[in-house]
C-alpha cells in the first residue's frame, strides 16, 4: 500500500463519524476494533482479519498517547505512528485516534454494527478495570453487539520489554531476574490485600501552588530575570496528598494535621480530599496555612525560584496539648501510622515520642529542606518499624559522605530498632533492608521524568502498608518504585497513584 493510501485511511474522529453513518446507510455492516496497538504484532493483525470477516467495513480506532496507562514508559510508539502502521493493514478500512481513555464515547458516535476485542484467557484480567463491560453496554445501547475474537495472542508488552531499548541492560537484567521469581497477579495481589488496614496519616498541610511562566530574559538596567506569567495551578501537597494516595487502596484512612486560620484552604482542601479521608485539623488562628509557591518555567517544567508561606515553628503548649489528646484518641484505632515529618513545626519531643510508645506499626519520613536547615534528621525518634528517605537525608543523619550505604542503613537500623527501610537514591533507584534478608537493590523504572515533587511521598504512602504486611522487601521496593515512576510523570501532586493504572504499570513491567 503506498504511503498516500495510508494516510487516506487515517481519519480524525469526527471525519469517521460522517464515513460510517454514510457507509451504515448504504447497507454497510461496520466493525469496530479499538486498542493501544503498541508495536504492532501477527497477534493484533489476527485479530484484525477475523474481525474484518464479520462485516463489510472495519474501523480501528487508537488509544491517545496520554491515556495510555501501561506505565511512563509507553506507548514505545507515539499515536500517529501506531496509526500509520494499523491503516497500513490491507484489513482495515479506516483509523483514527480516540479522544478518551476507552471506547464508550466513541462507540456512541460511530454507532457500528459489532464492537469487537479479543478474548482475555484464564483468570488475568482484561486491564484491571470495568471498561470492557461499559463498553458492552455503549454498543447494546446503539443496537449492535460485542463479539471477542479467539485468535492466538501475543504480548506488545513482552516484546517491547524484552526486545527493545526502552530501559537500560541493569533495569532490564533486574527485570528478568526479578520475573524468574515473581508474577504479576502475586505482586498485584499484595497490593489488593493492603485494603482493608486502617492507617493514620499524620504531618503538615502543604498547598502547593505552581505559577507558570516563560523567561523573558534578563532585565535591562539589573541583573535580574524576567518572566513572563501564564497562569497558576493549585494542588493539595505535603500530608493531603499521602492520605489521597493512601486512600485509593485502602477504604479507611485517618488524617490529622493543622491549618491556620489565615488563609486556611479550608475548602480547597475539602474539595481535593479523597471522601474516605477522615480528617481532624487543629486550626490555629493567628497563622497560615503552609504554602509553597514555584515558579516554574512551562515549557520544560524547570523550577526558577520557590517562596515558603509559613511560621515554620513550634506550636505553642495550647496547641500542643491539643495534638496530644488527639494522638492519645487515635492511635490505637489505626494500624498502620505514617508520620511525613516536613520539619515545619507540627512534631514536638512530646508527639514524637507519645507516637514511638503507642503507635502499632509506625512508618516514617523526615525531609530536610530550606525550611529547616537540615534540623530535621530521623533520629528525633527513638523507634520505627519502617523508614524512607532519601540518601542524602540518610547522609546528613550520619554525618558521613563516604560510607557505604548499606553500613549506614544499618547504623540507622539499629539506633532506632528498625526492621525494615528504603533509601531512596534519585536516577540509581532505592536500596531495601529487610533485618531477615538483606538488602536488595532496585533500579530507577522512571523514562519520562515531569517532575521529582511528591515522588518519595507517593512511595512512602504505598510501601508503610505493605512493610507492615510483611511483603518481602525486595517486592516493597519493587512497588517503590514504580510508584515513584509514576509520581514522577506527574506535575507536583495534580494528580494521585490510582490502582488500574499502577497495576497496568505492574502487568506492563512483568511481561
């Protein structure tokens, strides 16, 4: 097929509506396919055939690059291409790419005939979601029906990750070795059995507000850079956006923090909040809710300059008390307490250690950042069960560059009785201890890097369950760190970890 037959085939989707009422009312029976068709394969191009032979005319349509949820690593092929290659496909009639994430809407336009898929063997599932039974809906709905096709099947996702350079000769070495003794279902499994823990989130309110500019250069008379401002985005940041990670795998999540009562957010942070957050805020009057406000250059997502909105201090013995009386409530409802410790005041040697006494399984962070001028070392508690930070973090508490990791770790280990850990390592990916295994090295799964605000939060939220299942360690960094893959592609906190498409990521990554 030459390339200007192929690209007669490529339609937009409003093109393809008006082609197939035309072809419908001329006595055509249309047949829908629709698919990612990521490298395409002789198991899609069976399934294409067998579904041309139920009909006169077969339409495909494309899942939009950005709604391809199999991880930051696809599509390995971008929509356009993935078009070309279908249209190319003597079987197939017409292509064009969707506009949502399944083919529900589209199905209503296009009104086909038969909506056709492919058969989904054993017990896996289709993609870890009900959209296959919407869709079967979408096509009763307009009067045609949904057929699944049994042709032999093949995995895009086994050949791109085993016969492509999507990732580097170590990720992809840790991955086979790593398939040799896990499956998908097993590790998704874990994930699913986390649901019904109880956990407390507890550390400080953090408003994230993003205001994004262009560089205009440098001013003419100083030596100053100008921007240009395009517009500002909100999101729920710090404590809020580990409870609303949390809460999307387990049904009962706790939250307690405070918030000022200037410029409180209150409402903000209702809407953000995910409904099964129960939460309990002490509000202090006289202060402000933490801000932390970026400006960040839009084209590349390169943050120029940060402003804290804060008292950055204790609480006063009023509202330290108060804190107190609501740990002492809480705590022995929960199982699980994850404490992200910002370093911005909520956490006195009193909180610290009613939380190391009392808490059943108790998960912790500590951060340093310009906000607390690297006060803020793990070594404020006195126990944990689990720990995540960053090395440098793990480095400042030891007060030693050169170390190796492993000898600090348990250094840390030991100092606070803690079993199980994660160090995070940026592009060289995390470092897990289990006080019974070892350690296990993981490498970095990230390939599109958006943004590293909120990364080590998303891992915390979804490793502190597990650690206190008792996952085998090397899976807990594993999840890690495809979690923070997926942190990573996400603009500050504007969206949560949400299980189909983590377990997605998880199927994408074990083929």
């Amino acid at each position: 097929m030459s390339a200007n037959n192929v690209s007669q085939e490529i339609k937009t989707l409003d093109e393809l509506v008006n082609i197939v009422q035309n072809l419908k009312s001329k006595g055509k029976t249309v047949v829908h396919c629709h698919g990612v068709f990521d490298l395409l394969h002789i198991g899609h191009i069976k399934h294409l055939r067998a579904a041309k032979e139920m009909g006169d005319i077969l339409v495909v349509t494309l899942t939009p690059d950005k709604f391809v949820n199999k991880g930051p690593h696809r599509p390995a092929f971008t929509e356009s291409l993935r078009a070309e290659a279908i249209a190319a496909l003597d079987c197939v009639d017409y292509v064009a790419i969707n506009k949502w994430p399944t083919a529900v809407e589209t199905i209503q336009l296009l009104k086909p005939n038969f909506f056709v898929k492919g058969i989904v063997h054993g017990e896996d599932k289709r993609d870890h979601s009900d959209a296959i039974n919407q869709e079967e809906e979408a096509i009763k709905a307009v009067g045609g029906n949904i057929i699944f096709t049994d042709e032999e099947t093949y995995s895009a996702s086994t050949l791109i990750n085993r016969f492509m350079d999507i990732f580097p000769p170590m990720v992809k070495a840790f991955l086979e070795s790593f398939r040799e003794k896990y499956t998908s279902k097993e590790i998704i499994g874990y994930l699913q059995a986390i649901r019904p823990l109880k956990l407390l989130a507890i550390g400080e309110v953090i408003i994230d507000e993003y205001r994004f500019c262009t560089p205009l250069g440098k001013a003419s008379k100083e030596a100053v850079l100008v921007v240009r401002s395009l517009y500002n985005e909100t999101y729920a940041g710090g404590i809020l956006a580990i409870a609303n990670h949390i809460s999307n795998f387990c049904d009962q999540v706790g939250l307690l923090s405070f918030i000022g009562g200037i410029d409180s957010y209150e409402e903000f942070i209702a809407e953000k909040l995910y409904k099964n957050v129960k939460t309990d805020f002490i509000r202090i009057p006289n202060i402000r809710t933490i801000v932390k406000c970026r400006f960040v250059e839009e084209y590349s997502v390169s943050k120029l300059f940060e402003i804290y909105i804060m008292e950055n201090r204790q609480l006063t013995s009023e509202y330290e008390d108060s804190f107190l009386e609501k740990l002492e409530e809480k705590l022995p409802d929960y199982d699980v307490v994850v404490v992200a410790d910002y370093g911005h005041g909520l956490f006195s040697e009193r909180s610290i250690r009613l939380l190391c006494d009392k808490a059943r399984f108790l998960a912790i962070n500590t951060q340093t950042n310009a906000g607390n001028l690297g006060f803020n070392t793990i070594s404020k508690y006195s126990r944990a069960d689990y720990i995540s930070i960053a090395e440098p973090e793990l480095r400042l508490e030891c007060r030693d560059t050169n170390s190796d990791t492993k000898e600090l770790m348990l250094k840390i280990a030991n100092k606070l009785s803690c079993d199980k850990m994660i160090i995070t390592r940026g592009k060289y990916g995390t470092l897990s201890y289990d006080k019974k295994r070892g350690f296990f090295e993981i490498p970095v799964f990230s390939v599109r890097l958006v943004d590293r605000i909120g990364a080590g939060d998303a891992l915390l939220s979804l490793t502190a369950p597990l650690a206190a299942m008792n996952v085998p360690m090397d899976i807990v960094g594993f999840i890690g760190n495809v979690v923070g893959a997926e942190a990573c592609a996400i603009i500050g906190n504007k969206t949560f970890i949400e299980p189909s498409n983590l377990f997605r990521h998880i199927d994408s990554l074990m083929k």
